[in-house]
C-alpha cells in the first residue's frame, strides 16, 4: 500500500534536516537592478493597461449617455492645469512605458 502525502512530505523534510542541505534564497536576498526594476515596471503597466481598456470598455456598455456627454462633464469642472497634465502624463506613461520596453525586449 503507497504512503499518504503527509507521510512523504514528513520523509522528505526529515532526509534534508538530516543532510543539511541550504534551502533557496529568498527573494530579500537579492540587490536590485535595472533590469528587474524594468520588469516589474513593464509588468504592472502591462497590468493597468488591461484594467483600463476593460473598465472603459464597460463603462461604455453600462454608462446612459454618450462620450462627448461626459467629455463636458470633465470640461465644466474647471480643473487646474497641473492636474489636467497630470491625469493626462497618468494616462500616456504606461501606454509609452510598455510600448517601448516591449520593443526593447524584442530587440
């Protein structure tokens, strides 16, 4: 009759306890770099890219009215400049930033 997982799991700590093998490092260990800093970046732009387009996307099904409705809407509100550039860097920079490193990491 075979052993249980619980049992093999017991055997196999206990052979590795016994031989004193190193377990793997853990990801504090490492010292940052660009390249990995990159990589995060690129993936959590990659990661807003998609939330955007799916809740734009929804919104254009679900919401009564049409674009230029609430295109208005925003206009009306007489926003500073600095937060209109801002909203507008916070909507170009992930597009850019993911769009360029893709082309990157292709080449």
């Amino acid at each position: 009759m075979g052993t249980t997982a619980k049992e093999e799991m017991a055997r196999f700590w206990e052979k590795n306890t016994k031989s004193n093998r190193p377990l793997s490092p853990h990801v504090t260990i490492y010292k940052w770099s660009l390249p990995m800093a990159m990589s995060i970046t690129h993936r959590g732009t990659g990661i807003a890219l998609s939330l955007g387009v799916s809740l734009f996307g929804l919104a254009a099904l679900l919401l009564p009215e049409q674009f230029p409705h609430y295109l208005a809407t925003v206009k009306s509100l007489s926003l500073g400049p600095a937060l209109i550039y801002s909203a507008k860097f916070a909507l170009a920079f992930p597009f850019t930033y993911h769009t360029w490193n893709g082309i990157r990491h292709l080449v």
